[in-house]
C-alpha cells in the first residue's frame, strides 16, 4: 500500500494501531511503518500506536490520545483540575487514572502518567466532544476526589488551603450533592473529611 492510500483510509484517525490498519488491509506489510516512521509520515507513540506527522496538537488532542493508549482510563488528577479551572497550575504531563497497573509512558509528543484505581472507584467521568475528537475526563467532582484519594499528604484544613482552588469557579461549577455522593461511593474517612473541610473553605471564601 502506497503512503498516500494508507493517508486516505485512515484520514477521520487521530490515533491508530496495527489492529486497526489490518481491519482495513488485511495483508498490510507492517515494515511499512518503519519506513513511514523514517520518512517522519507517522510517529510512533507507544505500543504499536501511531498518529499522523502533520496532524497539529493540541490539549484536547493529547486527550483523546491518552484514553485510547491506555485503554479503561479516563483524564483527571491535575489535568482535569487545570481544563476545568479549579486550580491555577497547568499540568505539563496528561494525568489519568485506570483499572490497569501504574504506568508511565515518555513519548515524542508528551508525557502520560497513569495511576490505577480500584474498578469499584472507577466512576464519575463523562465523554466529552469537540468536532471529531472526543475524551473521558473525570467530572469536576470527581476530579476532586481523585486528587484527595491519590493524594494521602493532603489531610487538615491549611492542605486544602495550600492547593488554591479557585472559589468562584467551585462555586459554578461543583454540584455539593454530587460531591458528597461520590465521596460516600470512595468510603475513605481521611477524603470525606478532606471534601467537607473544601466545602467550608469553599462557603467562606
């Protein structure tokens, strides 16, 4: 198959895999791909996933990219916290959690840490969608509760103060009875309390 047939079948791809490139041509030559890769068509990111050279990044890109690389896993920690305004810092690496083992994977076009999650907790994300690209991120709650869980330094009030949520975006965008409930859902004491002193902070500020 020449380049730009292949280009041509996989166009609507933000991210692919061999398994997908053999769902279309079944006898594909997989040494294609080194060849490709050397004449900087594709990239390589990780374990047999590959992107298009020419395609242009961006956050939400890098989003979608991080769900399909790592399969049962949705963006939060930080990296939600940061698309959703809740904190000040942007997250230099794509933060998710999954159901699979901690992973770290250091690749040409970013880096993507991955924290596992009992499934039990694996809850609380929605998809969301902007043209043809679409991700799974954490719903603001969640995000929340992922970082206190993830996060076991965080336990008295002055910890809370120090992560510098932003108020007037909590108090937009936080639903306080969703809060709680996926906080009863994680059964964790030291998280209940770090969710009940955030929303005191939350109510003075």
């Amino acid at each position: 198959m020449k380049y730009i047939d292949f280009r041509k079948k996989l166009k609507e791809m933000l991210v692919f895999n061999t398994k997908e490139i053999h769902k279309i041509e079944s006898d594909f030559d997989s040494r294609r791909l080194y060849e490709w890769q050397n004449k900087k068509h594709i990239i390589k990111i990780h374990n047999g996933y590959y992107i298009f050279s020419d395609i242009k990044l961006n956050e939400n890109r890098l989003y979608e990219i991080a769900n399909k690389i790592y399969g049962h896993s949705y963006i939060s920690l930080e990296t939600a916290l940061s698309y959703y305004g809740l904190i000040p810092e942007q997250s230099y690496v794509i933060l998710s959690i999954s159901t699979r083992k901690t992973v770290k994977f250091k690749t040409q076009i970013g880096n993507f840490y991955y924290r596992k999650m009992l499934k039990s907790h694996f809850f609380g994300y929605n998809i969301e969608k902007i043209g043809n690209i679409s991700w799974k991120i954490a719903s603001p709650e969640k995000s929340l509760i992922d970082y206190f869980y993830f996060n076991s330094d965080i336990k008295i009030r002055e910890d809370i103060i120090g992560i510098r949520i932003n108020s007037d975006v909590f108090k937009n965008l936080i639903n306080i009875d969703i809060l709680r409930k996926y906080t009863e859902m994680i059964t964790n004491q030291r998280v209940s309390r770090c969710v009940e002193y955030l929303i005191e902070e939350m109510n003075n500020a």
